[in-house]
C-alpha cells in the first residue's frame, strides 16, 4: 500500500500525519508544517491572554435612592487573578460629576487594589448609571465598572413647618 510519500513526493517527510500513521495521507502534507506553527501561535496566544486578568468587586455598586446635591460614595476593588503583575495605567469617569481615588501601583498575583469613587447628584435627577474604564497591562483591558442609582428632585414640603 502507498505511503503519502508515494502520493505526494514533494510531502515533508516530518509530516504530523505520517507519525500518525506511515499508510495514512491526509492531502493537506504540503501545509502541515505551516498549520502546525499557527495552532501552536495560536495557543500560545491564549495562554499568555489568560496570565493576566483583572476582575472587579463589585462590578456595579447599587445606591439605590438618593436626594438631588448628594455625593455618593462608593469602593470596589481590582483583584488581579492572574499569574502576572497587573500595572493599572489610568481609571476613567465617564463624566466631569464623577471622581476616583486609587494608589497608582502594580498589582501581584492574587492581591487587590481599593477603587475610591464618587458622584455628586448636584443638577442630575432620575436614574444615573456611571461607568468607570480601567486602562492596564490586562489581556480583558479596558474593563468596566458602574455606579447606578435613582436621584430624587428635594421636597418643598418641610415637615418640621407645615405651613
């Protein structure tokens, strides 16, 4: 019986295909090589991409009901999860009414970094959600986190003087 050497004489003769089986062609000998590069590219991409993630707690901080001209407050945590240090390079408010407070440090393996934030109600009403981006060395950069709530208008009724 032919070997894929017979059928293709061009065939490297390294061929993944013939260590399976001397009898066995596949028709792709000419490309294997080259396909065994990218699979191997390819996985190693994906190990490298999962050294180095970032998760946050909690990923949206509920404030539930608050008066209009209140500063909320707020704190989560970056956890680094991966095998690899973690540079935070910047977090972002989506707006100019939103603050954050953080130690500009490299996160190790395993540790946590704490996330100040901050949001003044001033001339906001109804429902807000504000995102917050993490720029970092991460493979899941930029990620995300939220501050979400309702702003009430205050009340003209003064209990103290109902009149």
């Amino acid at each position: 019986m032919p070997t894929h050497l017979d059928k293709n004489p061009n065939a490297d003769p390294m061929c993944a295909c013939q260590s399976l089986s001397p009898r066995l062609w596949c028709g792709f000998c000419y490309f294997c090589p080259a396909m065994c590069r990218l699979l191997l590219l390819s996985i190693g991409i994906g190990l490298f991409a999962q050294e180095v993630r970032i998760r946050i707690v909690p990923e949206e901080y509920n404030f539930g009901t608050v008066t209009q001209g209140t500063l909320v407050k707020a704190r989560f945590s970056i956890r680094n999860e991966g095998t690899k240090p973690v540079a935070i390079q910047d977090i972002k408010p989506s707006c100019s009414c939103s603050v954050t407070s953080w130690e500009r440090r490299e996160i190790a393996p395993g540790d946590s970094l704490p996330v100040q934030v901050s949001f003044n109600t001033a001339g906001k009403i109804g429902r807000q959600r504000k995102s917050f981006t993490i720029l970092s060395s991460a493979a899941n950069s930029p990620a995300f986190f939220y501050l979400a709530g309702e702003v009430q208008a205050p009340s003209l009724y003064d209990p103290a003087n109902p009149d």
